[in-house]
C-alpha cells in the first residue's frame, strides 16, 4: 500500500453567530488531526461550544513562517490539518497564504470547506451594486498613508469593502469623505450576525456625523461598503473643463486646494478634481490637507 495522502482543509468558521457553522465545518473539525489555529484561546472557545476536543496548534502573522515546515510535516506523513481564523473565512485578511502556498507547493492536496465571510454578508445587505466588487482589507493606520491610499481608490468604478478597527472608524470616515467626496454612498456594518448586529446607511458625510454623535457606532468589529466612482463620462459635468480648470488652478495652487475649486466650478467630485492633479506631480504624493 502507498503512503496516506495528507490534506490541509481551508475551513471557514462563524463571524458571531455559532449557528452559522455548516455540518461539513464541524465534520472536518472534528476528524481533523489538528487544528491550525490564528488564536488557540478563541479557537479553544469555538471548539469547546461546538463539541469538538482536538489539539491546537498555533498559526498567526508572528509565526507564521516559522510553523509551515512543522506543519508540512505532519501534511506529508499523511495527516489532515484544519486550517481556521478567528472569524470567517482565512488567509482575507488572516494568517495562511504561506502555508497554502507551500501545501500546494509540495503536492499536498488542498481543499477549502466554504462558509461565512464579512466580506460577502455586509454586500448582501449593504444594497450597493455588488455585481464588481473590491476587497481593500485594512486600510493603513497612519492618517498620511491611509489619505494617500484611497486618493488612489477615488476613481474606483467597482464597489469597495474595507475593514477597520472601531477606534480608527471615525477617522477613516473622515478621510473616505475628504478623499471619494462627502455624496459617496456607503454603508457600515457593525457586529454582522451578532446580537448587536447594526448597518448604518447614508452619503459619507452622514456617516461622520453618524460616527461623532451616536453611542454604538464605534465599537465591535466593522466592514465598510462603499459605492464606485461614478464613470467621469456619465458623472454629469464636463471632463473637457474639469480638465483645464485642473490645469490652470494647479499652477498656483496646492494639488487639494486647486482640486477643490476645481471641483466647485465644474460639478465634479473632489476626487474626480484631485485625480486629474497626479499626472502633474508624483503619482506618489499623498493629497495635502486643506
């Protein structure tokens, strides 16, 4: 007889409520080795609620590197490894792509047992068109660097979901506003499948406020929907003196100041404005406060 294949299973695992784990989950949990784990403690928790007593092994963005050899390993002596994050779905925004990686690498055969993602429950409801979407992840924690990214996204025509902590929630808003334009339709969604679940809808300007005046809003775990750009040729002004009014005002002016009169003149979004000033300066340059 040949040697067992090993198998590494990609298992997704409940965002907050425990009923949404599948039967096919829980069956891979528990016939699994072991269990590859972002948090023992919390994965710990999971298991003991559902029943399952099986060994943790540790697998988080700090060891990631050094814990694939041990793993692969055991995956080559002919072992099943369950593969899970904290909440949802791995390796969007969790630990695993190295170890997926290198299982593939090494002939080892892997298989993802679907189920719950913030990502796709918050499109679900967000009612923004969900036909062409981004996943954008974290944004940077640093206001100037998290400015400079979505500078870059403002032109985005496909609909973008972001996550972010609540502590930086008011602030991202802030700068989503400053940067796609206080219109920009979004939604937040908080605690998604929890006991608190919340969505609060509105243009982005709504939204800060929202942020800045009620209770709740910055705390538990958010994802972020929001709107694409608006195509410039179906946007309603006129690209042709957008583009001029761009021309001229930067001349004289900062990039985020000649922008916004740019704007304000044409019918344009700032972003839209702002877009158009990078093919004068360095495509790096993060857009300057006003």
């Amino acid at each position: 007889m040949g040697k067992p294949r090993g198998r590494l299973q990609v298992i997704a695992t409940p965002i907050g409520n425990l009923g949404d784990v599948s039967a096919r989950a829980r069956q891979a949990l528990e016939s699994a080795a072991a269990v590859a784990a972002e948090d023992t403690r919390h994965t710990g928790a999971l298991l003991q609620a559902l029943g399952i007593a099986r060994p943790l092994l540790s697998l988080h963005a700090h060891n990631e590197t050094q814990r694939v050899p041990e793993i692969l390993a055991r995956l080559a002596a002919g072992e099943t490894i369950a593969l899970v994050s904290d909440a949802g779905t791995p390796l969007l925004s969790d630990p695993g792509y190295e170890l997926v990686r290198a299982a593939a690498d090494a002939g080892i055969d892997v298989e993802a047992i679907p189920g719950p993602s913030a990502i796709t429950t918050a499109l679900a409801v967000a009612g923004l068109p969900v036909s062409r979407f981004c996943f954008e992840g974290f944004l940077p924690a640093r206001a100037s660097e998290r400015r400079a990214q979505l500078s870059q996204l403002a032109g985005e025509p496909r609909t973008l979901v972001f996550f972010e902590a609540p502590h930086r929630i008011a602030a991202t808003l802030a700068d989503l506003a400053a940067e796609f334009g206080d219109e920009r339709r979004a939604v937040v969604a908080r605690e998604l499948t929890k006991a608190h679940e919340t969505l609060y809808r509105g243009t982005l300007a709504e939204l800060v406020q929202r942020a800045a005046t009620e209770d709740h809003f910055q705390r538990g775990e958010i994802t972020i929907v929001v709107a694409g750009a608006v195509p410039a040729a179906s946007a309603g002004f006129d690209a042709v003196l957008l583009r001029r009014a761009v021309d001229l005002l930067s001349k004289e002016l900062s990039p985020s100041r000649a922008a916004a009169i740019a704007a304000q003149l044409t019918g344009a979004t700032r972003a839209e404005a702002y877009a158009l000033t990078q093919h004068r300066s360095s495509p790096s340059s993060p857009p300057e406060s006003d």
